[in-house]
C-alpha cells in the first residue's frame, strides 16, 4: 500500500461551522470541524443519519456557504462547485433526459467530437455499461444509474470525488459489487475521495481513514487509520478490531 | 426555488402525480388494433340510440345524426367547411402562439425570480378565474369586430393556464439536477439550456395541450360575438339565419372531432421516448 502519509494535503477543512435558522431558533448542525484530507486518500466521513455529514459534504463542494469557518483545495478556498471536483449523488443525480452516453458525455461539451466519443466509450467500458449507451436512466436498475453517475463524474477527470451514501438505495449484493468496483476505479485513476456513509462495515472496507462524527451538532469526535491493505479480509482480526471499536465509539451494541 | 406556490398553481400536477390514469399505461390499454373496437363501438351505440330516440320522439328536440350528416355534405359541397374550419384553427394558432410566446417565458422568469415571482403571483391569481369570455367587450373595445379581438380573447384564455404550468414545472425541477449542472461548470445560460428547459419539458407538454384545449375552447364564443367566419359563427348564423339546427349540430360535432384530433396530437409529442422518465413514474418525479 502506497504511504499517503507524505502525500500533500490535497483538502483542508478550518474551523467548519453550520447553523441554520428554523422559525424563531437556530440549529447548529456543524461544529469546530477541522480536518486535512491528502491527496490520494480515500476519507470516509461516518455519523448516524441526520448528524450533518451530508451537510458538510455540500459545504466541501461549494453547494452550500458555512456560517464560519473555511474550506480550501489546493490552498485555495472553495466558494462554488467546481468540474475539478465532482459530487456523485445517490443516483438521483442522473439526468433522466439524456442517455448512458448524453449523461457520461455531459461535462465533455468542450471536448472535440471524435475526442468526446472516445471518453464517452472508454467510462462505458470502464462501469460495464456496454450495449446501453442509448438507454435512458429509467431504463436501468438502481445500481447501472449509480455506475452511470460515477462514470459521468470519472470522465471530466476530477482530482476529487465527493460521493453522498452513494450505494444508499441499493440492494445489499449490488452494494457489495459497486464498493469493490469503486475501489478498482479508485485505485486506477488516483482521486481523493470523501464518501459521507451511515455504514460502519462500509467505512472500514472502503477507507483508508474513518472520520466519526457526533450526533447534532457535529463535532469531529475520532479519526480511525484503516491500516489494511486492498482487498481487505473481512473475517481477519484486524478487521472485526477495527469495525468494533468504531462501533463502540458509536455506541452501539452489535449484537441482535 | 424550493418554495411551493399556492395549490391552485399545481393544478396540473394532479395529471402527473397519477401517470397511469392520466396517460394511460400502455401494460392495461395497449397501443393495438384491438384497442379500437370498444370506444368504436361506443360511438356506434350512441348514434344509434339517437337515431332511434329521434325518430320515436314525437317534437324532435334536435336532429338526427343523419341529417347531421347530411348537413355536413352540404357544408363540404359549398365550400363552407373548408372556411369555416380554416378561419377557426387560423384563429387559434395566432393566439395560441402568441400565449405560448408570452406565458411560458413569464412563468419561467415568475418561478426563477423570486422577488418578482411574489409580486406577480397574486395578479396572476386573480385573472384566472375571470373567464375569457369576460374580454369579449374590452377586446371589441381595443380591437374592434374582427380577427384580432378573437385571437386577443384566444391569447388571455390560454396565456393564464401556460403561465402557471410553466411556474410549476420550474418548481419541481429537482435541486438535485441544478446541482449536478453547477458542479460542471455550467453558465447559467448553460443551465438554462442544458437543465432547465429539458427538465421542465415534460410538464410544460402538458400544460401546452391544455391550454390549446383551453383555445379552442374559447375560439367558439369569440367567433359567435366578434366576427362572421368560423365554427362559432357557423353555429350562431345557422340559428339566426333560418333556425337551420342541423347546420348547428354538425358545427358542434365539428369543434368536437377537431378538438380530439388537436389532442391527439399533443399526446403524441408527450410519448416521445426521451419524455417517457416524467411519465414513468420513478426517475427523477418529485
């Protein structure tokens, strides 16, 4: 496994805070969030539902402004999305009015025709979507729109990937397979990735760092290194260790 | 954007939110021969009840559809139909685009812009229970007796409904969409493009085939007051021009047919393949 821990910071999170104002109150959903995420890492952000992450994860890319606090990429604060960092949103971010190919092709307009057709059919080839190109999104199952969206953000050839409890709506097989895809396209094109997950088991086969948070407001309450190698056991020791005592930290007896 | 007008502003979500009774799924009434025979066959009883029912009935209180027939040969032999139909779809298609050109962009700019989407709504509130009909001496007054009045009484009745499908679809573009289109750089040109109008589409269809409902609706009483040509005078001119009430028939089965086949029509656009997600059902409805 490569040592990310020299790598730059590619992600730098000061000081986060978000509030927001609901009928005579203010609720904080953020607090004190400090984090560095380098470049190469794959960071899972963890919390119960409803915590805030999804919140932070908007903040990151440019979505949303935070009540205080900042957020910058490459030493460069972030104000607004950015196609050099792609959110991939539970599926529901396909656009239903284009095809495979119109969807996958829809940040490459700048690119030559001939250029364009060729990305377009590589990212096809790479999330297995051969023979749908002309498909419409409502066409697929949940899990092809999911591989569509991931491969529509892969082909602008982002540093970054946001993903937003990506596999949420999938069927539990389906998630299994597209975690291991997502980790084949991870290791093959190099991105910093934040996925914001309510999974534990998820955090601890996709990361290479688990950031836990609190319930509301958030604050950052422990950050666990997943310091096993891809394709992680998920029988070995090491493993169950580190899945437990993030369920602990959570505070939630595992057993049914 | 996210705010959600007043109810009377989804008037047409209704038809959306239900697909399968508005559209018709195509698994229970396919698109086949077959599918044909039942409403023919309703037609067919119908017009024989009224054959039968007229012919029983001692003081006919309409005619026949025979002599409906009849009527409408004699309005094709003399060349009337031909004008009269004419002169009223030429009526409907200047006002109906002119509202398609005015009340789809004021909606669209009403829904974006938040400030003036508040100003405006009550305004737009209080016109659309004021029937077109209403206009007929205010567009006499401005217009004069003529074609013009008529399509200006076409324009208010079908501009209103557009105006508000258009608010609507706007409303109901997923934040989602607008995102994922930000996040690629998109201008908002761009968006308005390449998100905005695509998104809306679906919708707006719907409210098109509406409003051209709505216009051809209204084309007929414009025609009774306003001028001397058309299927609305047609009607009006057979009454008082010698109490012909099988010319007055045949002119209302006329509007009828000319009606559905306008419909017709606009369903079809509406079954377009890169439409069929906003009438599927799942991806991407609200």
């Amino acid at each position: 496994m490569p040592d990310r821990s020299v790598a730059p910071v590619k992600l730098a999170i000061r000081g986060l805070r978000m509030a927001f104002r609901a009928g005579e109150g203010v609720v904080r959903v953020l607090e004190d969030i400090d984090l560095d995420v380098r470049s190469g890492e794959f960071v899972c952000i963890l919390g119960p539902s409803g915590c805030g992450k999804s919140t932070l994860l908007n903040i990151v890319a440019g979505f949303l402004a935070p009540t205080a606090g900042k957020v910058s990429i490459d030493g460069e604060e972030v104000r607004r999305p950015d196609p050099r960092r792609i959110f991939v949103f539970q599926e529901r971010g396909v656009f239903p009015w284009l095809t495979v190919e119109g969807n996958i092709g829809f940040g490459l307009d700048r690119l030559p025709r001939e250029a364009r057709r060729e990305r377009i059919a590589h990212y096809i080839a790479l999330v297995g979507l051969e023979g749908f190109e002309k498909a419409y999104p409502h066409e697929l199952s949940g899990g092809m729109k999911q591989r569509v969206e991931v491969a529509r953000a892969l082909a602008v050839d982002p540093d970054v990937l946001y993903l937003d409890e990506p596999f949420g709506a999938l069927d539990s097989i389906t998630r299994l397979v597209m975690r291991g895809e997502l980790l084949r396209l991870w290791q093959a094109e190099k991105k910093t990735v934040l996925f914001v997950t309510h999974d534990i088991e998820e955090s601890v086969q996709l990361a290479d760092r688990v950031v836990v948070l609190g319930a509301r407001p958030a604050r950052v309450r422990r950050i666990v290194e997943i310091d096993l190698p891809h394709p992680r056991d998920l029988s070995s020791r090491r493993y169950l260790e580190l899945r437990d005592g993030i369920f602990e930290e959570i505070g939630l007896a595992h057993r049914i | 954007m996210k705010a959600r007008a007043g109810a009377a502003l989804d008037a047409g979500d209704a038809l959306l939110n239900c697909p399968r009774l508005a559209f018709g799924s195509r698994k229970s009434f396919p698109i086949s021969a077959g599918a044909w025979i039942v409403p023919v066959t309703g037609v067919v009883l119908f017009l024989l009840f009224w054959d039968v029912a007229i012919r029983a009935g001692k003081a006919p209180l309409l005619p026949g559809p025979l002599a409906v027939v009849r009527a409408i040969g004699e309005l094709l032999r003399k060349g009337f139909l031909f004008k009269h139909v004419v002169a009223s779809l030429f009526r409907v298609t200047w006002g109906y685009l002119l509202a398609v050109v005015v009340g789809v962009p004021l909606g669209i700019l009403l829904a974006i812009h938040r400030r003036l989407g508040l100003a405006l709504a009550p305004l737009v509130e209080i016109l659309r229970p004021i029937s077109a009909l209403a206009w007929i001496p205010l567009a006499i007054l401005w217009f004069g007796v003529g074609d013009a009045a008529a399509v200006f009484i076409i324009f208010v009745a079908s501009s209103l409904p557009l105006t508000v499908a258009a608010m609507s679809a706007v409303r109901h573009v997923s934040e989602t969409h607008w995102n994922a289109g930000r996040n690629f750089g998109l201008t908002r040109r761009q968006a308005a493009l390449r998100v905005l109008l695509p998104a809306i589409l679906p919708r707006l269809l719907v409210g098109l085939r509406l409003a051209l409902g709505v216009a051809w609706l209204v084309v007929v009483a414009g025609e009774m007051i306003a001028v001397n040509s058309g299927l609305g005078f047609l009607i009006i001119d057979a009454r008082n021009a010698g109490n012909r009430y099988d010319l007055v028939v045949a002119g209302m089965v006329l509007i009828g047919t000319i009606g559905l086949a306008l419909d017709v029509i606009m369903r079809r656009l509406e079954r377009l393949r890169a439409l069929q997600w906003a009438y599927a059902g799942s991806e991407g409805a609200p």
